[in-house]
C-alpha cells in the first residue's frame, strides 16, 4: 500500500477552500491509479515560502502517517507570488531531474504554455516530493505522466529489494511478442458464430461455479472499510458501557429516600470521571445524559419530575431541589454491558460494513478492520474510433465513454478499477494493453471487440495468446449478445475477463447482471442474492419485436398508493446511452412479446428509488 500526500498553495484557496478543485481532482486520480493505497495527508497552505517549507518538511519527518510520495498543486508558474519551486528545493536533499523532464517534455506536448511552469522534485528521507501546476487539468495529466515510475521509485527508497529485482527483471526481460492471431481478410472470414448460445440463467450460474470466493484478507482503516466484507467474527473487548451511566438528564438519587426535598452535593456530565465518595441519605447529584453513576447511587430521576427550591443568589448553583416522583432501583441507569457484552461476538464474518458497523467498530475502540481482499480491477477500452475525453477528435473518431461509465458505475458499487488503456484494433495491440493489464490486476473489464467483424480480436488473443478457458461468448439477450467470460492464468495467477460488447447499453446492463454480481461473489458477500425482483405497473405498453428476451430499462418510482409504477426510459436501441439516464431497473421482455399499458410486471431494481 502506498501512501501519498496533497499540499494546496495557493492564498486564495487556504482563506476559500471549497474553492480548491486540483487537490480533489488528484486525490480522486491517485485513489482510482493506486485502488490499494491512501491519501494521509491534505492541506492548504498560502503563497508563502516558509509555510510551504514549513509543511513539506512537517510531512517528511511525520513518522506516525508517513508520506511515499507528497505532491504540490500551484506556484510553479513565473508570478511573483510563485514560490513553492524554491520552497521545494530548500527541503529536498536529492533531485528527481527524470521526473521534472517527464512533467515538462510530456506538457509541453499538451501546450506550449507548458514552458511557463517550473517544477521541483526531488526526495527528502523516504519521501518523494513532486510539484505539479495548480489547474485540475494540469495537475491530473501531470500525475498520469509520472504514476507508472512510482511503484519503483517507491519499492527502492523502502529497500524493498524483492519488488526492486522484480521490475528490473521486468525491465531487462525479453521484447514483446507479437500476437499469434492473425486478422482473416472479409471475405474469408467466419459468417456464423462457433459458440454456443447460454441462456443468462445459464451463464450466471457458470460464472459463479466458476470464480472461487476470496480467502485473502488484508487490514484497513475502518474509515476506508464502507461497503467492505468483513473477514473475521469482531468479539467485544469490552462491556459497553464499561460503567453504569445515566440514560436521562436529571439527578442521581438513592431510590430509598423516595420523595420530598434533597441537597444537591455537586454536577457531573458526560466524561467527567465517577464521583467515588458515596452519595449520602438526603444527597443527590445533578447530572447529564451520559454520565457515569456517582458511587452509592442506584436511580436517575428525570428533571421533568423535580422542582427547583432553592438556588445559590447568584442563580448558577443549585442548593436544593425536591423529588417530585417517587424513584425505583436501577430507573434510568443503564447498567455496565447492556449495550454490548464484553467477549460476545457483535458483527459476524462476511458482513458487509455500513456507516453504522463502522459506528460499531468505533465504539469498541477499533481503528482498523480485516476484510476479505478485493480484486484489483482494470478497465480496458477497445476500438481504432475511441479518444480520450481530454483530446481533439479527429475524423472518425469518437469519444470514449464506455471506460468512464464502468469506472463511475464500478465506483456506485465499492470498487474501485484502473484505467489500463485504449487498445487499437490490431492483434499486438490487443495482446499488448492486456499483458499490462494483467501485470497489475486480476479482474479485467474489456468493452468492444467481441462481435463478429474482422476487427472483432478479443477471443482469439485470449485464446490463443494467453490460453484462455472461454466458458460462454454468446448470450441469449438484448442488448449483450456477444458477451464473453474468460478464465485464464498470467505467470502463475488466476485472472478473470469479461469482455463486454463496445455498444454503451450493451456494456451497462451486462456489467449490472454479469459483472457486478461476480465481483460480490469473489468476495464472499453472503448478503447479495441478485438485484431484488419488485413489482411494477407499466405506465406505457412495451414491445419486444426481437426473437431475444430483453432487458428494457426502466424508471421506477413509489405512488401515493404504495404501488411501484415504471415506465421506460424511450429508445432501447443498444448504441443510446441515454437509455440508462434515469433507469433504476430492467425488465425482461421475452422475444416477440408485448406487455400492455397498467400490466403488472416483475423487474430487477440495481438502483435507487425515485
């Protein structure tokens, strides 16, 4: 796990901080490069060189949350407020000259501006320290033109001598070889599909025979743990509450004097250590919500059942007060573990964690949890036609959207994925961004490339580049026909690709019946039985003319009678993204059906309720 820091300078950000858009935009790029480490240090600081200094050198020396790597967002430019270069440089004691020419040599292929900036790096004990512009554009490309040489650099400040030797071997090993597939020209190619065509019952129940539920856990912060599949029985250390404490605001009392008017001795609140010297026939104790039962005291009486009789002349104490409700022993006193008991088990293995287990977690002094390890996912884009969203289209192209819906809708769900690239549509491509997908995950996610044209490559490079065991490439559905679930060992390791079809609905309705339910069952949420299966009123007739069933997405909402009513999100057609705007749900039309108008259905809600 690595471990990284964020450092703000700018002035206008450190008196506005909501206005700070490069820092989150970086720490959502590290979290989604790096899913397995942690952003442990934030901060914004002003244009000021010795506060720059300040901070960089307090994050260095920090030997409780150390830093790996510490970036810096702004001041590298020529303004005259501009510092954070030489602040940079006053903390380092090596420079990092390559990573400075990456940042520089790769922006300037972005924008001649780029000539403007002046960045720093260098290292300073164990951590690298590395400016980057101030803009969330700048800084997020300028992280992705360094993030691949930081597991290296990272390993050899550590020592790490194992991981060091692995990527020189890496480094030094022999030259890629080319796919062994060879592209059949049009007219030869095959006009019918080899594999046969699995029924999506079928296909699930191959998946999950197929994948192997993790038993490899590893140990995180509980504030990172939300969504997370506890590994181990959590037992209680400790009886909560550990003391007798009062559940109501009012007086502790000694239930036998009953009724009439009472000394009050003294106060005690929430947090306050426990009055030891014994409460005394005709005593009684103010105290709050919380707050731990004075010794020789067995009953709270409420402050709703006293009167005030006299107080002190300034008004702040009071001197006597008259019990108005006779008490009973033990009334409103929680006793010690009546919460929870010490030694008992409170949350079991394989819960998954919510905010409230967390709340739990917390309570009994937990800072960190084991939970079955996850995955490390790649997603990885197919298609000589896709661009990144941050560059000019040329003609011909488009945009590729795909990579960014799986990210965000992986994210919806808990996890996190890698982008691993656009492969083009040539065999040694295909066959490259794989391998370098491989290397660093196990759970691949590929859109595109597995229809049926010429340039259709992704099974036969996972066939016979990587002897893959495909298990199904056909479906009996719309959209998702063409999709492919393929097993396959990379060095010794166990990997798991779907390749999904390029379409964008394609991709999204196969990810939530596929994809996600498969990821869940690796690990080992007992809690997921599917998408829950609710009854819907149609509010318009659907028809599916197709011999397939289909998924037809839906926006499902509660009416003023309690009843689920729905209706379709338009268009279906497999290419119209817009069809999962709004969709919560997916019904399943069988081949050549219509479903009238006010018609009760069943349909699979993935999302939240309108």
């Amino acid at each position: 796990m690595f471990r990284f820091g964020i450092l703000t300078v700018s002035t206008t950000c450190s008196q506005h901080p909501e206005k700070d858009t490069a820092g989150p935009k970086l720490e959502g790029e590290i979290i989604t490069s790096f899913p397995q480490s942690r952003v442990t240090f934030k901060k914004i600081v002003a244009d000021d060189k010795r506060q720059i200094v300040n901070a960089l050198t307090d994050v260095v020396n920090d030997v409780v949350n150390p830093c790996d790597v510490l970036f810096t967002v702004g001041g590298t430019g020529f303004a005259p407020s501009d510092v954070t270069p030489e602040a940079t440089r006053e903390v380092i004691e090596k420079e990092a000259v390559g990573l400075v020419h990456a940042i520089i040599s790769k922006s300037l292929a972005v924008t001649d501006m780029a000539m403007l900036s002046r960045p720093v790096c260098g290292i300073r004990k164990k951590t690298i320290i590395v400016n980057f512009p101030g803009s969330a554009k700048a800084a997020s490309e300028c992280f992705h033109f360094v993030k691949n040489a930081l597991p290296h650099a990272i390993a050899l400040l550590r020592e790490d001598d194992s991981k060091v030797r692995k990527t020189h071997e890496e480094v030094q090993s022999s030259p890629f070889e080319k796919s062994k597939v060879k592209i059949v020209a049009g007219s030869s190619r095959t006009r019918t599909s080899q594999y046969r065509m699995f029924e999506v019952d079928e296909a699930k129940e191959t998946i999950f025979q197929t994948l192997q539920s993790s038993e490899d856990f590893e140990t995180i912060p509980i504030f990172n743990a939300v969504t997370r599949i506890l590994g181990e029985d959590i037992k209680a250390p400790m009886h909560i509450p550990p003391f007798p404490a009062s559940i109501k605001d009012g007086y502790a009392v000694k239930a036998a004097d009953g009724v009439g008017n009472r000394a009050v001795r003294s106060a005690t609140a929430a947090g306050d250590r426990p009055e030891t010297a014994d409460l005394q026939p005709g005593e009684i104790i103010r105290i709050s919500t919380g707050a731990p039962i004075p010794a020789g005291a067995d009953a709270v009486v409420q402050i709703e059942d006293t009167a005030l009789i006299e107080a002190s002349e300034n008004g702040e104490d009071e001197i006597i007060v008259e019990i108005l409700v006779a008490p009973k022993v033990g009334q409103d006193i929680r006793k010690v573990g009546s919460d929870i008991h010490g030694g008992t088990v409170v949350l079991e293995k394989y819960t998954r964690i919510s905010a409230a287990t967390v709340g739990v977690l917390a309570t009994l002094g937990f800072t960190e949890v084991k939970v079955i390890r996850r995955p490390t996912i790649a997603i990885v884009s197919t298609g000589n036609e896709l661009c990144n969203a941050d560059e000019p289209l040329k003609p011909g192209q488009i945009y590729d959207s795909n990579k960014l819906t799986l990210l965000l809708l992986l994210q919806r769900y808990g996890y996190k994925a890698l982008d691993a690239g656009i492969a083009k549509d040539t065999p040694d491509s295909v066959k490259f961004i794989l391998e370098k997908a491989f290397e660093h995950s196990d759970f691949i996610i590929t859109s595109g490339g597995v229809s049926m044209g010429e340039y259709d490559l992704l099974k036969q490079v996972l066939i016979e580049d990587f002897n893959g065991t495909l298990h199904f490439g056909r479906l009996n559905m719309k959209p998702g026909k063409p999709t492919v679930f393929v097993t396959l060992d990379y060095k010794g390791k166990r990997k798991t690709v779907f390749a999904l079809p390029g379409n964008p609905v394609s991709c999204c309705v196969t990810s939530l019946l596929f994809v996600i339910p498969a990821l869940k069952h690796l690990e080992g949420d007992k809690l997921f039985k599917g998408w829950p299966n609710i009854t819907v009123i149609l509010e318009d007739d659907i028809i599916n003319n197709d011999a397939r069933p289909e998924y037809v997405r839906l926006t499902v909402w509660k009416g003023v009678n309690g009843q689920f009513l729905s209706r379709s999100t338009g268009n279906q057609i497999s290419s119209r993204l817009n069809s999962m705007v709004n969709a919560n749900a997916l019904l399943l039309v069988p081949g050549k059906t219509k479903y009238n108008k006010a018609s009760s259905r069943f349909a699979l809600l993935f999302g939240d309720l309108f």
